[in-house]
C-alpha cells in the first residue's frame, strides 16, 4: 500500500495524506478522520523513510498505536484469565510508551467502528476467527495472535500456552501422587487445545504405563466467544466417569471454569475429592472460579499475563519485520500451583 491508495480511498490529494500524517495544524477534522480511517482499512504505516516533511521523531510526536480486538465477546463475560492476560499486555504497552486501544467487537464479520478512526500501526488478537472480507484488512496490519482459538487463524503470529507441556505436567504429577488409572474430563469436544492437553496427558502417563480413559462431551453453540456451559453437559461427563471401571483416581479437567461445576457434582454423588482419594488437577489458574472448591484443586498455570507480555514483544518485531513471511508461534512454559495444605 502506498500514500496514493491512501489518498484515492480518503478521496483528497497526496499532499493532504501527507499533511495528516506530519499532523499538520490546518487540516480540518473531518479530513483526519476521513484519512485515518482509509489508512486503517488499507493497513497503512507511514516508512519513516518517506520522502517529504515528517516530524523529528515519531516517539515524540505519536506514540505507535496498538489495538487489541477481541472477536465475538460481548465484553459481558470476560473471564479470570482474559483479564490476566490484558493486565500483561497493558503494563508491556506501558513500558514500551505506547497507545493502546481495546475493543471487544460481537460481530467476527466487521470490524469496530472506532478501530476505523484512528491509525493502527500493530494488532494484537484474541477470540472468534473473522469473516474473509474482515482478514484481508486486518492481514495487511503486523498482527500477534493471543492464547489459543478454537481454529487456527491464518494469518499473523501466535503466543500461546505450550500445550503439550500443559498435559506432561497434569499427567506427572497424579503419576507422582500414585494414581494408576487416569482420566481427563472435558466438555468442550470441539476445542482443538483441549485436545493437545489429552494426547500429551495420555502420552505421557502411557510412557510410564498408567492407563487414562477420555471422557468429553461436545459444547453447547453459544454467540459470544466466553460461552458459559450447560449444566446437561456437566452431568453428562460426570455419569460417563462414573460409569468407567476400574474408575479412575486421577482426574485432569480441561479448564476451571469446568473443573468450577465438575467437582460440586461428583462430591454430591459419593466421590471423595482429595489426598488418598480422588485428586484433580485442573487448567489456566482463574481462582475466582476455584475459590468455592474444598480441597482446591492442584492446577496449571497458563501463566496469562506472561502470554500478553511475550505478545507485545512479539508484535514489537513483527512490526520492525513485517516483510519476514513466516508464521512464528511462541509457546510459554506453564506451571504446577499446589494448593496450601498438598503433601
């Protein structure tokens, strides 16, 4: 893309574009608006390298601005982890002196309104997978895409979670703790990362010859992409567990969120959670969903706030390297949370 897309889309000479840009004090309003939005549609950054008149420094007269979208959220039911993971991005957004803007946009198939009126120079991305028509937009602008979607997105860089190490970690420890039949539990079957979680959770319990049995069930559809699950769903994967035999000891449950309905169920039908029991090793580290659980579960922290800021970083090279065509995808390292009182 060049100054002259820019100008024929905007509607207004090159010289206009090119005063919006070195913020010109006699461009009228409307004009700005009109240019910056054209830019933003077409994926335009300004080379430091142009020809003409430009500020001394573009750290001291604009600060690069970032957006974060999140597609298909509502912004009505962020969860624990999500608000981890903004937490890491804004204080990497703030350390590195840049503009940061958040949007939540319910419709994958447009963009926000307010994205369209300012210049964004980097994106980082979260959520549902956009329309086509939205893609060929966003792909223009350097883009980092955040934890893990339920497809992969085919475009832009990825910093996730190290799924494999996420499901060795939850398989090592119930081996350690003796258990010699395993299960994982999960009620999102569509969920391609909670199907890394169980391959690497068998592979690993299987090299140590510990047997695991896979109990899921499919999701109900849901609009928004922070979807809350059926209670149906719950006693469905509790009765299959149930039903298993020799009935495993040691349970990995794919999230919190699920671990958070799982657990009150099987208490309630004569399972004792707990040491010399049956013990539960859950996954993101979200402990407002944990907090009404006795005994707590052990669990796998994410580490969320380390993905938003890995994320920032990443964005910051991809910006500076934005003809580099490889897909780069960086895996951040989890960690085991023991509850107080483990032995």
């Amino acid at each position: 893309m060049s100054i002259n897309d820019v100008a024929k889309r905007a509607g207004v000479s090159t010289s206009t574009v090119s005063r919006v840009i070195n913020a010109h004090p006699r461009v009228s309003a409307d004009t700005i608006t009109n240019v910056r939005r054209a830019m933003a549609e077409l994926g335009y950054v300004p080379s430091e390298n142009r020809p003409g008149p430009k500020p001394h420094s573009r750290s001291q007269t604009a600060k690069l601005n970032v957006a974060f979208i999140t597609f298909g959220s509502s912004n009505r039911g962020d969860t624990p982890g999500f608000e981890r993971l903004i937490r890491g991005v804004s204080e990497a957004v703030n350390q590195a002196a840049y503009s940061l803007s958040i949007f939540h946009h319910q419709d994958p198939n447009q963009l926000p309104d307010r994205f369209l009126e300012t210049p964004v120079h980097g994106l980082l991305l979260h959520g549902a997978l956009p329309s086509a028509e939205v893609q060929s937009k966003l792909s223009r602008i350097p883009s980092v895409w955040l934890m893990t979607n339920r497809r992969r997105p085919p475009w832009g860089d990825q910093v996730m979670p190290n799924h494999y190490e996420i499901g060795g970690l939850a398989a090592n420890q119930l081996r350690e703790r003796g258990h010699q039949h395993l299960a994982f539990l999960n009620m999102d079957l569509s969920h391609w990362a909670f199907q890394l979680y169980y391959h690497a959770f068998a592979a690993a319990a299987e090299r140590c010859g510990v047997s695991v049995s896979r109990v899921e069930e499919s999701a109900a559809e849901s609009p928004d992409h922070w979807f809350k699950y059926d209670l149906n769903t719950v006693e469905a994967v509790v009765d299959k567990y149930l039903a298993l035999s020799p009935r495993p000891t040691g349970l990995m449950v794919a999230d919190d969120m699920q671990t958070a309905l799982i657990q009150p169920v099987l208490q309630s039908k004569g399972v004792t959670i707990g040491p010399g029991a049956v013990e539960i090793i859950s996954v993101n580290n979200e402990q407002p969903y944990l907090i009404g659980l006795r005994p707590w579960p052990t669990v796998v922290d994410i580490r969320a706030n380390v993905i938003g800021a890995r994320g920032l970083s990443q964005l910051q090279w991809r910006m500076n390297n934005a003809d580099v065509p490889d897909h780069i995808v960086m895996l951040v390292e989890p960690e085991l949370v023991k509850p107080p009182g483990n032995v």
